[in-house]
C-alpha cells in the first residue's frame, strides 16, 4: 500500500535499501541517499542480528559504522527521498523471533518504493552511453583523430556498398547498352504473336535455324565467287506429321486463299500440307471450294525467316510427269514488303527493285501527263510499256511521308527471284523450269541485255534463254533448263536439286549477279548490267534485289502460265519438297525480316490489316495514303 504520511520501521528501510533481501530494493546500495548505520543508532533502535542467523543469512548484520561507500550505484537515487520530516503517528512493532529486539523507535519514509516520485536521475560516473566523453576514444584529446582502422573500415564498406547499387542499376544498364549488339530479326515471329527482337526462342520441341538432321558435310560450301559458305538455315523435313498452319511453325506457315493475281485454279489450304516419308508434301486433288474445282497448298515464310544475299536450294520431286503440261509447281523468294498474295501489299512494290528518281518510279512509267517518254508509249503491241501504279516507296519520297526507311530517300520494293517454275517442253516431250528474276520499272519492249557480258549459259544444250521477256506486270529476265522425267513423281521419282546465288551487297552494285543451278550445276547467270539504265525508256540501273527475301513453295495450277491438259492430269498429285538449306558468305551473314539497311517491321505493324487481309487489293482501300514524291513536285 502507499506509505504516505506514515512510518516504517527500520527492516522495511533495510529492505529498500538492499540491506535486506539480496540487494533487490528498490533503493537498493544508495548509500548517501540515507543516513549512516551510525546516525540511524539515534533515529531508532535496531535489533541485535546473529551473524549466523539462517532466517537472514550474510545480510542480516547491522554495522553501525558502515558507509557504504564502495557501492557503485551510490548516487542513483536523490537525496530527498530521506530527508523528508514528518511526524510519528502510529507506532508499528516488528515481528521478532527471541534474539531481536524489537525497534524503539521509527523513522519519517514518504513513498520509499515508488519510482515514479523520482524527479531527476543523477549521472552515474562510469556510464559512458549516458554520460558521453567526446575524448573517450582519442589518443590526444583533439577531438579528431584521422587515423582510426575502426573508421576507415566503416568508411569503406559503406562505399563499396555505394558502388556496388550504383554498378547495379547504373553501370551494368550502360554497359549493356554499349556492348550488346542490336538483334535482328531471325524469325521465331510465330510463338504467340511477332517477336518484337526476332529473335528465336528456346523452346522444347522447337527447332533452330539449322535443322539437327542436317548431315555435317552438308554444312559447308564453295562460292562461285570463291567465298566460304556457311549453312545459316535447313529444314530437312524429317518429322513424320508436321502441319503448318498459322502458329504451328516457327518459320513456314501454310495459307488459306485463292491466289487470285495470277488467276489460279486451286484453293490454298493447310489441309494440303504435311510431311511425310521424310519430305514436304504438298498436295492438290479434287475438291470444290466456291467456284474453284481443286485444293493444294502454298507455303510461306513471310515476317517469320527471310536471307539477303546468298544461296538457297531447295531439293524437289516435281507432281505428275514432265511431258503433260498444266501443273504449275513453284520454289521462289519475294522482298518482305510484299506478302504474296495480299494484293494491297504487292501494289506499288511488286517486282520493284529500284533506287533511282526518275520517271521510271511513275504511273504507266510515263510523265505526270502520261506523254513520256516516247519509248514507254510505243514499245509494246498494245501501246503501253507498263500497267503497273507506280513505285509507292521510291527514292523520290517526300521527308515526312510513310516510308520504312532507313530513309525517306531510299527506293524500296518487293522483286522476286524465282529457283523454279516448272513447264513442259513439248519438243523434248519433258519438264523443264524456268529460274527468272522480275524486275520493274522496264526496258524497253522488256528488251533486257542477255548477250555476252550480261549473262552466261554454261550448258547450251540443256538451257536457253526464255523467249518470254515480259509484260505488262513484270520483266521477266529468265532461262530455261530441260530436266526430262526422271524427278517426276509419276516416271522415277527421283528428287532434283534447284537453286540460286546472288551478290545483294549495296557497295557493289555494279558487279552483283544471280547464278542458277539446277541438280548441283551451274544452269546460267544474269549480271547487274542485264538490267542496267535505259536511255530509250528513261530509266536507270535496276538492282539484284537487296531487300530481305522471304520463301515461298507452291503448288498451282494457271492457263495464264502454261496449258493446262486437264484430260491427262492425275489427281491426287504430289509436289514433295526434300529439304530447304541457305548457305551465306562467313563474312557476310544477313538473315531476318528487319535488316537495319532495310527495315519492314515498322511498317508492316503500321499497315497490319494490309497485311493480314487478302481480300484487300489496293492500298487505298484501308485509308492509307500513297506517299506524296518531289517528282511531281508535291513535296
């Protein structure tokens, strides 16, 4: 209970001042705080305690001189705590046993065991947290002392750490941006959509670039221009059962249209499309999709893997037989701006490959009043040169307009090189194929140079020049080479290689070239100068096609191509392609969509419903805006 206004007796004192009890008081060794054992002998009478005492053990002695004065904690409590007076009111007798005497008297103890009546604190002397010494740890007193190991650890852990977050999310960014190199686009775009880097996942069941079934003394290759090869990409075709439609496949996706640009028989269906026995098998046969009577398949590698520069082949069994004419089988590449088949794509940029200002970039390649020059209006049966709108992203762009760059002022297109197309040759009663490269703007009647200097035959008796040059769609710079019917699907079977290499370097533009080959050889070569400026049309220098190049493998069925002898056709009829391998210069590796001299990711993003949407045929159609050209003086 609170001890207010009354007395304890001296146990009680003792207690609280630790005397009694194992120094556990409150009060406890507070020496100076109360009076001596010698003055309290006259404030009142203590008992006489045994020191052998069991009920109070060593504690239980009082000395009468003792001051306590080795006690450490002596001045933690005030001295006001005893030197409140007051008055004895009641007398308190204390329990004792036969050897103690009882107290005579008492003394004046006003809240003795509250700690919340304590007003201050005295400092106690040996408590350096409390009682701070700033010279506690200096050698000198100074106040500073420069030469601490202690300090400068701590100093210098705390810069590393500094550092190590600054390296963290400054330095490694930085570093990064520098040392990486930019990824092109490689394909892997049909994971789940476009892959924004190109980049081709790590995934299981995925395949790379280079098809694991690919023997490795197939690896390598000899240019004709005497460069080391290297096989950047095969598809050897192998797994039993692969399907290609839209997402199945990380780089060939097989579509659903009817080919209307060259008025096709067929419908193109993934249904078509399989592998089987180790090859890829497309397959036409009788079926009625709205007014077409047949099916067959078309497989692309649009936005998903392209090559610039190189070689490609492509080892193919061909439909039917070689000396019955009306299968039209196709193994061809196109620049990536256009997608084959989507007719908005293709207008304005199929098979432009050119870089030059000048008329032929025009409507009809005739002046803005469709006047000029004479050669455009004049050279053909029917009067005009060309049909074609105009190139769309010419190097005559105004700055600001829509242009995939790099610049404004870089003439952009969609050309197309073809490593078969095959016919009949009814005067050797076999197959043949016709391996070409389309050009626009033209030359005049399509009178593109083959003589010596411009192209080369290495075997007269198997190829020849084709005596089809063009139209009105396109220049078709073009040999043929007679196969007979050995890879044919219906004599023996056997399977054909077909291919072609070409220089697409834009720093040599005047000695690029594109080589033919048919079943490992040489068939014939067209140089740059085939194609080269045209002072009778106004045009300049066409290009070997510098643009990234998709791949495209067909199965159709046109008049407009051959005569289709639909009496001896057999049906079910199978083009099956064995593999497809692209070998690139060691020196000089360029595959993917999105090279950074000629971009199309941008704006095919920019104009996906072009993109997407086969049943659009002109650009306008969907809003977007023909680019306004500084040869009409629009800019």
């Amino acid at each position: 209970q609170a001890l207010n206004n009354s007395t304890v007796d001296a146990d009680t004192v003792a207690v609280a001042r630790g005397e009694l009890g194992g120094n556990l008081g409150p009060y406890a060794q507070a020496a100076e705080i109360a009076p001596s054992r010698s003055n309290l002998s006259s404030i009142f009478t203590a008992p006489i305690m045994q020191n052998d005492d069991s009920r109070y053990g060593r504690y239980s002695t009082i000395s009468t001189d003792t001051e306590y004065k080795d006690n450490p904690y002596r001045n933690s409590i005030p001295v006001e705590i005893l030197q409140q007076k007051q008055d004895v009111n009641q007398k308190q007798d204390i329990n004792t046993n036969d050897n103690i005497t009882p107290l005579k008297s008492k003394i004046p103890f006003k809240n003795v065991l509250f700690w919340d009546n304590l007003k201050d604190d005295t400092d106690m002397e040996d408590d350096n947290l409390h009682t701070f010494d700033p010279s506690y740890n200096q050698k000198d007193g100074s106040g500073f002392y420069p030469f601490s190991g202690r300090g400068w650890l701590n100093a210098g852990l705390i810069t590393i750490l500094i550092a190590a977050l600054l390296m963290l999310f400054a330095g490694y960014p930085i570093l990064s941006r520098f040392r990486d190199t930019e990824p092109v686009n490689d394909g892997g775009y049909n994971l789940g959509g476009i892959n924004a880097t190109g980049q081709v996942p790590v995934l299981p069941g995925v395949r790379g670039l280079v098809d694991e079934d690919t023997p490795d003394s197939v690896k390598h290759r000899v240019g004709t221009d005497g460069k080391d090869y290297k096989l950047v990409f095969s598809d050897e075709f192998e797994q039993e059962g692969r399907s290609f439609f839209p997402g199945e496949d990380p780089y060939f996706e097989a579509v659903n249209l009817w080919y209307w640009p060259t008025g096709d028989m067929e419908w193109y269906t993934p249904e078509q499309v399989r592998t089987r026995d180790g090859s890829l098998q497309l397959t036409m046969d009788e079926h009625t999709v709205g007014n077409l009577s047949y099916i067959s398949g078309m497989v692309q590698s649009w936005n998903k893997l392209c090559f610039t520069g190189g070689y490609i082949e492509f080892s193919i069994q061909l439909p039917g037989r070689g000396d019955v004419s009306g299968f039209w089988p196709g193994a061809w590449t196109m620049g990536n701006l256009g997608r084959p088949g989507y007719g908005a794509t293709t207008e304005g940029t199929w098979p432009y490959s050119y870089d030059s200002c000048d008329v032929g970039v025009m409507p009809n390649q005739t002046n803005e009043a469709g006047t000029a020059p004479q050669g455009a209006l004049t050279s053909n049966d029917g009067g005009q040169l060309s049909v074609l709108p105009g190139q769309k992203i010419s190097k005559c762009t105004c700055p600001g307009e829509d242009h995939p760059g790099p610049r404004h002022d870089v003439g952009r297109g969609s050309p197309e090189i073809d490593a078969l197309e095959a016919q009949t040759d009814y005067q050797r009663e076999g197959g043949a194929v016709s391996q070409s490269s389309q050009f626009a703007p033209f030359d005049f009647a399509y009178d593109w140079r083959n003589g010596s200097g411009y192209t080369d035959i290495y075997d007269r008796s198997v190829t020849e020049i084709n005596s089809y040059k063009g139209g009105v769609y396109q220049e078709a710079v073009s040999g043929v080479s007679f196969l007979g019917n050995d890879a044919y699907e219906l004599t023996e079977q056997e399977f054909m290689t077909f291919g072609f290499e070409y220089s697409a370097d834009p720093k040599t533009r005047d000695s690029n070239y594109v080589t033919w080959f048919v079943d490992d050889e040489k068939s014939w070569t067209m140089h740059a100068a085939s194609v080269g400026p045209d002072e009778r049309v106004d045009v300049g220098q066409r290009l070997v096609s510098e643009e990234p190049m998709s791949i495209i493998m067909n199965f159709g069925m046109a008049e407009g191509f051959a005569q289709v002898e639909i009496d001896k056709l057999q049906f079910p009829a199978t083009m099956s392609i064995d593999y497809v391998r692209i070998y690139q210069p060691e020196d000089n590796i360029n595959i993917g969509c999105n090279p950074p001299d000629y971009p199309t990711t941008d704006y095919i993003n920019d104009h996906l419903e072009a993109y997407q949407n086969n049943n659009i045929t002109q650009w306008e159609d969907l809003g977007y805006s023909w680019p306004k050209s500084s040869l009409n003086g629009d800019c």
